[in-house]
C-alpha cells in the first residue's frame, strides 16, 4: 500500500473470481437512515462484496430506565404488576417499528410509512379492531409481493438467528409476530407468569437477545454483495439499548 498526496491507497487482493481488485474500507453508520442507533459496521470490501466485516457499538450514554422496547418484561421480572396485554402492546409496536426500517431500506416507503402509522397508534394505546384495519392491508400486500421476495429471498440466510432464516423470512415473522400479538391485546393475565421473551428473544439469559444478533452479522454480511449489506442489518435489526445496564425505576424483586 502506498500513499498519495498523504493519503494512504487502497491494497489489492484477490477476489473470488481470481482478479486482483482494490481492498476499500467503508464505514456504515452510526447515523444512517433506517439503520439502528449506534451500530457501526467496518466493512471491507473488493469490488462489490464485502471480504470481512466488524461490529463495533458505540457508547449510548447510562440508561435511567430499561430497554424501551423490553420494559414490560424487565419489569415483570422485577417484581411489578404487568399484564399480558401490555407486553403485547409493545411487541405489536416494536415488530412495526422493525418492519418500517426494513421496507424502508428496500425502498417501499409507502408500506414502510403505513408501518409508522400503526406502530404509532400502537404506542398510544389504539385498540386491536383499529390496529387489525390499519395492518391488514400493507401486511397483504407485503406478503404477495413478489418484487420485495425477490430482492430478499436467500438474502443473509442463516438458522438459528431469528425465525424465518433469510432477509424475507425475518420480515414474514414480524408480520406474524404483529397479528399474534393483538390477539393478546385483551389479555389481563400476569405477564410473569409467561416466559420473558422480549420482541428480539429471551431475556433471561447472561448475552442480551441483541448481542447474539450482533455477533451473528460478520458472518452473515462476509461475501454478500455490498448492496444487500442493509438490507441483512434491517432484517435483524439489533437495539443496542439492550447492551447497556438495565434500570427500572420503582420495580422491586423477591427475594
């Protein structure tokens, strides 16, 4: 590698048809539109595929609460007096808000703002009936949508990460997860008496349900073309919120 004009030059490598392409090193975030607060990926790239890739997170300053979109499971398991229902609440507005940041980026901005719309009344406590009528319509649409399966099927495919396996399949299951969740919207059952499974996994294991997600990327995102990279991160969509200690004012445990 030289340097021109005090600036070093990209190396070159070989690629894997065997041709000898420059070496760039891009960043991605931590501000990007649709992408999550605080990630940071370091890509290398030749050509348009990415050769390696690293994850760094960046310092969120300390948290005065949880997770906004764990809260009511960490305070479940706090001690506190929290319904089925309002886990519901918030795991029909989280998939939303995770389905708007992924059409987004695969650029379907109309079924991407519909998401908002819904994830929004969600947040303001809207009932199951206007919710249903808001989401049914783009969810039809999404699922029979053969230009977006095309452009995410097969796309960061990879079991054990999230249910549905690639981009589309990931996508699929927030859409489940949505209609499974307002059918629980009337549900005044303990919320401690169901497993803590927040809207991205478990949350009474050692590693936060996002930390796995962020350890899965390198391998996912290792020998994707560039132009998919987004598309890989949206479909996991890590809350980097989860990494910090977790505070929840007023909860009391048992001892």
């Amino acid at each position: 590698m030289g340097v021109v004009a005090g600036l070093p030059m990209a190396e070159r490598a070989d690629d894997r048809d065997g041709l000898r392409l420059d070496r760039l090193h891009v960043p991605l975030g931590p501000a990007l539109p649709d992408w999550p607060a605080g990630l940071v990926l370091h890509l290398e790239l030749q050509g348009d595929v990415v050769q390696r890739a690293e994850v760094e997170a960046v310092p969120a300053p300390s948290p005065s609460g949880p997770a906004f979109w764990n809260e009511p499971w960490l305070r479940a398991m706090a001690g506190d007096a929290v319904t089925v229902a309002e886990g519901a609440q918030r795991r029909c507005a989280a998939h939303l808000d995770s389905l708007g940041r992924l059409l987004g980026v695969a650029g379907w901005r109309e079924a991407a703002t519909r998401a908002r719309v819904a994830r929004d009344r969600a947040l303001d406590g809207a009932p199951a009936g206007e919710l249903r009528s808001l989401v049914r319509p783009f969810a039809r649409r999404v699922r029979k949508s053969w230009t977006l399966r095309w452009l995410t099927a097969g796309v960061g495919e990879q079991s054990g990460v999230q249910p549905g396996g690639d981009v589309h399949g990931r996508l699929i299951a927030w859409l489940d997860g949505v209609e499974r969740a307002l059918d629980d919207f009337d549900n005044r059952e303990p919320l401690s008496a169901h497993h803590p499974v927040g809207p991205r996994g478990r949350l009474d294991s050692k590693t936060p349900p996002s930390q796995v997600l962020l350890d899965a990327l390198p391998a996912l995102l290792e020998g994707t073309e560039f132009a998919c990279a987004r598309l890989i991160v949206a479909s996991l969509d890590p809350d980097l919120d989860e990494l910090a200690a977790q505070h929840v004012p007023g909860a009391h445990g048992h001892g």
